[in-house]
C-alpha cells in the first residue's frame, strides 16, 4: 500500500485515536487537520504529545524521534507513539512507545 492508500490508512487510525482518548474523557487538539497530520496533544495535558501511526512495518526508532521533535516544537515534554498493532482493531491493544526520557520525564510529572 503507498501514497495516497497509506495516508488514509493513517488518518483513519488518528481518528480513531482521538476518538479512543476521547472516550476516556480527554479533550484532543489536533496539532493540524487531523487528515493531514497524525499527531495530536490532550488539552489538560500540554506536556503530553500523541502521535499516531498505523503501517505495514514498524520503524519505531523513527516513530520515536519524529514524535519528540514535533513535541518539542508545540512545547511538549513528553511524546509517544500509538501505533496500531498488526490483526487487531481496537487501539486499546495498540502499541504505546516513548523513549527513555519521555518515560522519566512522564514519571516526574505524575508521581
């Protein structure tokens, strides 16, 4: 699957994120149209950057810096991946990535 395909594969999955978070009561911001971009942050969490993505192989070093620039551009401290996991359909068996420090940092702000 390429190009325009892959992209609406992605964006289906960001919705379904969104509406996911949404279901647990968070109020999601999408950083640009949610059609045009995968990444979201959770308005009573600004630390908290989500980005989303759903493809056929799995580069998670790139998901994980990709997410940690775009949070540090929205003034974001801590960024993870949710990425959709091959054979099921429910984000809630999603993946949830984030690197070290994005963990520490996360830890520091919630306990």
């Amino acid at each position: 699957m390429g190009g325009l395909a892959a992209r609406r594969k992605g964006s289906a999955w960001a919705l379904k994120v969104k509406s996911w978070l949404e279901g647990y009561g968070h109020h999601v911001v999408p950083t640009m149209q949610i059609t045009d971009a995968e990444d979201m942050l959770i308005a009573a969490i600004p630390w908290l950057s989500v980005e989303a993505k759903n493809h056929a192989s799995m580069t998670l070093a790139a998901w994980v810096d990709q997410s940690e620039r775009q949070a540090a551009t929205r003034g974001a401290t801590v960024a993870v991946v949710v990425h959709h996991r091959k054979g099921k359909a429910s984000v809630d068996d999603a993946y949830v990535t984030m690197s070290g420090r994005s963990f520490a940092e996360m830890l520091r702000r919630t306990l």
